[in-house]
C-alpha cells in the first residue's frame, strides 16, 4: 500500500498551468491513500479527485484539507486543523488523520497538536496514521510530542515518524520537503531567501499500534520535485511524501 501527503500551495503562481502539474505529480505517485492541504474549495476537491482517479474521498473546509481514497471509506470526523476518515482495507480498519497546524506560533500549534491527539487517542482503529503540514520541523516540541520524547501540556502519545525509519533502514537521511534553496517558488514567484533553513515540515506518522505487529515499512519518498519548462516551478512551493508498506 501506499500512502501520501502533499500540501499543494494555495497561490495563483503558475495557474491553470502549475494545476496540470499537480495533477500529474499525484498520478505519478499513484498512491492508495493522499491527503492534500490547502485545497481551498470543494469544486479543487472534487477535480483533484475525479482527474486522479480516486473513488472515495472527503473534504474539509476551515483548513482546506482532502483526504482521497482508492478503497472505501466508511465515515470520517473533523477537528480543528484536522479531518479523519475510517478506511477498510482487506479486513483492518485504517484511521487517516490529515493535518495542517497554523503557522503562526509555537504555541498554537501545540495546544492544536494536544488536542488532536487526545481525539485521536479515544478512536480504536487497526492502524492509525497522522499525517500532513506540521509547520514545525523534526526538533521541534511537536515532533518530540508525538514520537514520545517530551509530554506536552500533559499529554502523551507514541507515534513513529516513517520517514525516519526509512532513512535507518536504508542508511540514507530524510530530505526537506520545505526547500528554499531548489524549489523556485523562492526566486521566481518571490524574492531569493538565502535566510530560511530548508524544514521537514511534512510527515507521515504511525501510531504505535501494540500489542498489533508492525507493517514492513518498503519505501519512502519525494514526488512533487520536478520544475515544469512552462511554468518555471514546481507544482507546489512544498514536496510530497510518499511511504510504500505491508501490512
């Protein structure tokens, strides 16, 4: 199975052209399951899902977040800068959790992360994912949170950040999906900006689902990085992620 996320940049930079690359970029990925940020009405939702072929899917408006499905989803529930959606898929329940944290402050994105979390932690599913726009980098008090290194305003969960593993496993290391330096939404769209670190702001996360086995984690990677010669940019100012597993 495969299983993505991909914030597609809420901008008229590169319109209707960049449009088209999105859509090809995802149909590139070809993945099972997609959550896609900054979708900013339901008439976007729906092309993206009918242009990339997914059968099942769901959209929330405050956050503009899309969750696409090649397998059934049975309900879904939203949250404050997160949607869920129950999937079936041959016999196990997966919840799907698509997140996109505001990026203003520290500590608006942990009071929202906190109480996320503690939903999260009340629904029984097989296996449950969290993923999305974090807007916060793998040092921050977030990504501690949620990979049990640190309590936040006292709660705790136990999440593995995929995109880590794989890069142990495979003995290579995990690539910004935030990139100043290589995506051309700096220096085209707007200024050069030789000032901001490049951030893994992006995630996919697997609550930890003991006394259940682990899934064999086979793949990860980045989509979304090639520059169109029409457009002069990528399809989004951020890359997607893209994980490959077993079950």
């Amino acid at each position: 199975m495969r299983i993505a996320t991909y914030n597609i940049w809420n901008s008229d930079a590169g319109m209707p052209m960049r449009f088209r690359q999105l859509i090809d970029e995802i149909v590139g990925a070809d993945t099972d399951i997609l959550c896609l940020q900054e979708v900013t009405d339901r008439e976007k939702h729906n092309s993206f899902s009918s242009l990339c072929r997914y059968s099942y899917s769901c959209w929330q408006a405050q956050t503009g977040l899309s969750i696409l499905s090649r397998y059934p989803i049975d309900k879904t529930k939203d949250f404050e800068y997160a949607t869920s959606a129950y999937i079936q898929l041959e016999g196990k329940t997966l919840l799907v959790v698509n997140v996109h944290l505001p990026w203003e402050k520290a500590s608006l994105r942990e009071k929202a992360i906190v109480k996320i979390a503690n939903t999260v932690s009340s629904i029984k599913a097989d296996y449950t994912f969290l993923m999305g726009d974090f807007n916060s980098s793998e040092h921050s008090s977030i990504h501690r949170f949620l990979t049990n290194e640190q309590s936040l305003l006292n709660a705790d969960t136990y999440y593995f950040d995929l995109a880590e593993a794989f890069a142990q496993i495979s003995e290579t290391k995990t690539l910004a999906t935030l990139n100043f330096r290589e995506n051309p939404r700096w220096g085209i769209a707007e200024a050069k900006n030789t000032i901001e670190v490049n951030q893994r702001f992006d995630w996919i996360l697997l609550k930890n689902p003991y006394p259940a086995a682990l899934p064999e984690l086979k793949k990860c990677m980045l989509f979304g990085t090639e520059i169109s010669k029409k457009t002069g940019l990528a399809a989004s100012d951020h890359y997607g992620i893209m994980i490959e597993m077993d079950f």
